[in-house]
C-alpha cells in the first residue's frame, strides 16, 4: 500500500487536504504577487533604462548592474527576471512596470535580501528619473523624491496625492497643498518592529492598528475609490503577515559576557525608553519631546496640521476602532529588535553604525559607503555599514553622484541629539553594542 501513502502526501502537498491558509499567509503571498497600482512604465524601459548610464553597450550581467545603479536587491521570491521592488503591473492596454512596497521596504544585509528590511541603499530619484526617460515621458514630481541614497521622501508623496483626493477619495479638480515639504530625509523602519507598537511612524502620530494607514501606497492618480475598498479585505492580510515577520539574528559571533555586561548597562540607561527584550519583553512605546532628543526636526516638522486634518477627514481615517492622526511632541523610540540589521541609525538614517548612536563625538560628518550590502561593506566592530569620510559633494555633481554623500550639515540630516550613551564610559559602550547585537 505504499502507492497509497504516496498520493495521500501529494493530495496534502498540493493543498487538497490542506486548512485554509492564514491571514499572514495570504497577506505574503500577496505582498510578493500583487500590483496594488497601474504601472508607471512600459516593460521595455527596463531593458533600455541602461542608456540613460552614458555608458556605450549594456552591460554584461544586466540585472545585477540594474540592481547596483539603483540600490535594488535580488528577489527572494519569483518576480520574474525584475529586482525585489519593481513588479509587473496593468499599463495602458498591456502590462508595465510599478514600484511595490518593497521598493523601499526590501533590504540587504551580509549579502542577503530580506522582505521587511528597509531598503538603506535605494536611490529612488534616480530609478524614477531614467525610468521614465528610458519610457520616453521624461516625468517631473514637483519635489525631490530623494535627497540622500538610502532614504526618500515617503511623507512627500502622501501630502502631495492626498492634496488630488477629496475625502471620499475621488480625485479633485481643486488640488490642495497640505504644505509639502521635501526635505524630511526619511530612513526606512523595519517591519518587524510593528507587531509591538501601539503607534506607528517616526512621530508616533499614527494608530498602528490602522490597515488603510498603509494603503496611502495606493494614491497613483489612476487609483479610484472603488479600488481603495476592494484592496482593504487584502490589506488586511498584509498587515497580518507584517505582524508575523520576526527580526533575523545575528549571524556572526557574539562575546556572550561581554554581551551580558552590556544588558545590565542598558537596563539602567535605555530600557525605560526603548523597552526590555528577552523572557519577558515590554514595550514602553514612548514619544520623547522634539528638544529632549534633539535629533534632527524636520521629519517632525514637515508633516502639518493641514494634512493631519485633511487625512482626519478622509477615507483613510475613516476605520472602525482606529484612533485618528494625533499630534505628538516628538519622535517614538523604537524597539531594538533586530537592530544590528537596521543601519543607518535614527529616523533619518544620519548615524552609520552603533557605535556612533552611542557616542554623538564619533558619528561622522560627510561620508559615503559603498552601497552595497555583502560581508565586506559590513562593520561588524562599530555594528552598521562601513564608511568613508569625504569633502562635501560639489553641488554639480549629477545627483546620481551627490545624493552618494550623506551630508549632516544639510536639512533634514542633522546627526546631533540621542546623547545617552556619551557619558558612559568607553567599555560599557563596547558591552552596549555587544548585547544590541543579542536583540
Ligand atoms: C517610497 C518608499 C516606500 C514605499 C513604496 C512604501 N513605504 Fe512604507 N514606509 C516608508 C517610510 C520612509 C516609512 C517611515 C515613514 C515615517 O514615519 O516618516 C514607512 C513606514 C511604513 C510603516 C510603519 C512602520 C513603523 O513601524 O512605523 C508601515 C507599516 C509601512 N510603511 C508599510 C508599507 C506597505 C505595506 C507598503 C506597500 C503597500 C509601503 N509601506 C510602501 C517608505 C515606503
Ligand atoms: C529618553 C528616551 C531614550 C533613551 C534614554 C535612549 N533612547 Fe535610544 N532612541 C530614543 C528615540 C526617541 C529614538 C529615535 C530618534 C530619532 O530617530 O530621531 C532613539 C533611537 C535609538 C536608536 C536608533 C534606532 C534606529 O533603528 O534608528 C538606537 C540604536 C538607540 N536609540 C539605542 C539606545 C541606547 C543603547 C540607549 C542607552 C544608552 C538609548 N537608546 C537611550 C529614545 C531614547
């Protein structure tokens, strides 16, 4: 009879017999499946979006180099022969290309790509730019969507779209500037880390409950109100599949007394704003007032009441059981978890590694890093990416170059505030970082 155990187990395998899937598991495979938006670009703008390079042929290994110039990372699920976070979508009368949520939300680290990482090497100007000069409808946003590779403008784009949408989210002939503001230099939060938040967004402004929080995604001009509810029911299991997401370990070796020395140290120093981990984890979920923690202001500022009450006021708010946008005095410490994973540090990506967090006289003030994401771009000493110092970028650069720099002294990339760890000594600092590399 063991022809019959073989088709019970095929049955089994292909789903005959098989539960319904969970929340968490539709919500995946929707994530790695799904174009929630029409496509900006024709498939062949990929192909050709090397001649945009001011290079003579294309080059040899054509995804890799794509994936290089733009801060993209291999998919680890099928998407065809296309990056992790460029995905096919509806185009005029065939199919095009869109962005996806993993544009921004799938990172790499030692090497690996990782859904739910923040993507800190993407150059989303750039992408876009020759995207839709390769397409050939060279596209202007009215703001910069970037100002420094590896962060983006995400609150730009939703004050900008929700400025087309009326509260019921039809399209309105009357846009309304909800104060745009492009210079917030936005570091991307790992999604493991919503499962323990009350509130989410830098600022805390946000329910983190809230599933059409994150369907702002969705505001392409071609998006109608009819869409926006029939995405909610799958939405819904994107969120459970974020809130499923665990953060990854740290894959190299850990000094474990050193390690525990450290967990004391930040018992006394840290745990009461960025929680306790371990047996029994707590979550304080706290906002720190704006000049306490004195990092940089703009990410805090640049989001106004105007959008506040227009969101209030929208679809988008409208959600049984979810508290509305509120006003917060400043920026939410975030759980740590899988934090050796997360460089740059703070909300703006302005500090490279932990070190630096710990210690406001070392953090760099004009650097670059490699942008790529193996072993060898890794500082596992520090705990964040490698860097170089340099002279501030010439403002002629082409922005491709410019935006390479990280430059503290602009807007929206001040590397000052957080100085808990300065009067700790040097060794509990080293302990400090080893035990945030347990986390
Ligand atoms: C253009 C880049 C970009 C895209 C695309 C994008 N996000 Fe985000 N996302 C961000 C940034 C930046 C933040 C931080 C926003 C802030 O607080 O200022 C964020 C924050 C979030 C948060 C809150 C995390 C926290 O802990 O506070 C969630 C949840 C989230 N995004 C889900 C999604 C989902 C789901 C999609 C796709 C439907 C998506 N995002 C698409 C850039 C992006
Ligand atoms: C008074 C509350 C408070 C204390 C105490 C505190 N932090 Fe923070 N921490 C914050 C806030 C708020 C942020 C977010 C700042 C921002 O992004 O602008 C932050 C950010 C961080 C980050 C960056 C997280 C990321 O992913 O970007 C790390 C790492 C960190 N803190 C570690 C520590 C350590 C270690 C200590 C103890 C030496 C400590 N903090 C003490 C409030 C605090």
């Amino acid at each position: 009879m063991r022809w019959l155990g073989t088709v019970l187990a095929v049955w089994v395998g292909t789903g005959v017999f098989a539960a319904e899937p969970t929340a968490a598991v539709r919500g995946k495979k929707a994530l790695e499946s799904t174009a929630f938006i029409r496509g900006f670009w024709p498939t062949s703008a990929y192909d050709t979006a090397w001649k945009q390079w001011g290079v003579k042929e294309k080059p040899a290994d054509y995804a890799a180099a794509f994936r290089d110039r733009y801060g993209l990372h291999a998919a680890p699920f099928d998407n065809g022969k296309y990056p992790m976070g460029l995905r096919k979508a509806d185009y005029l009368f065939g199919q095009g290309l869109a962005i996806d949520c993993t544009t921004c939300h799938g990172g790499s680290v030692l090497g690996k790509s990782v859904v739910g990482l923040g993507n800190s090497t993407l150059d989303i100007e750039s992408l876009f730019g020759e995207m839709y000069a390769a397409a050939g409808t060279p596209a202007r946003l009215p703001f910069h969507s970037s100002n420094a590779r590896g962060t983006n403008e995400a609150g730009a784009f939703s004050v900008f779209l929700l400025g087309f949408r009326n509260d019921d989210l039809t399209l309105t002939l009357t846009p309304r500037d909800l104060d745009l503001h492009d210079d917030s230099c936005e570091d991307v939060p790992a999604w493991w880390l919503l499962k323990k938040k009350q509130t989410m967004y830098y600022t805390g402004a946000t329910d983190a409950h809230s599933v059409r929080s994150i369907m702002q995604f969705m505001m392409h001009p071609l998006t109608t109100p009819r869409d926006f509810a029939a995405a909610e029911p799958t939405f819904k299991d994107v969120q459970a599949y974020l809130l499923s997401l665990e953060a990854p370990k740290y894959p190299l070796p850990i000094d474990k007394s050193l390690a525990a020395r450290g967990q004391a140290v930040f018992a006394e120093n840290c745990a009461k704003c960025h929680g306790s981990y371990g047996d029994a984890p707590a979550y304080p979920n706290k906002v720190v007032p704006l000049a306490a923690i004195g990092t940089d202001p703009k990410r805090y500022e640049n989001i106004t009441a105007a959008f506040g009450r227009a969101y209030n006021a929208s679809w988008f708010a409208q959600e049984s059981g979810i508290k509305p946008l509120r006003e917060t005095a400043g920026y939410q410490a975030p759980p740590l978890d899988g934090v050796w994973a997360t460089a740059p540090y703070f909300h703006n990506g302005s500090v490279p590694t932990l070190a630096g967090v710990l210690n406001s006289a070392a953090r760099p003030k004009v650097f670059t890093r490699s942008f790529r994401t193996a072993e060898a771009d890794y500082d596992a000493a520090k705990v964040g990416w490698k860097v170089t110092e340099v002279p501030p970028p010439d403002a002629k650069l082409p922005g491709i170059d410019r935006r390479k720099v990280y430059d503290t002294t602009q807007p929206g990339r001040s590397n000052a505030g957080h100085t808990y760890g300065d009067d700790l000594t040097p060794d509990d600092r080293h302990a400090v970082v080893e035990y945030l590399k347990t986390l």
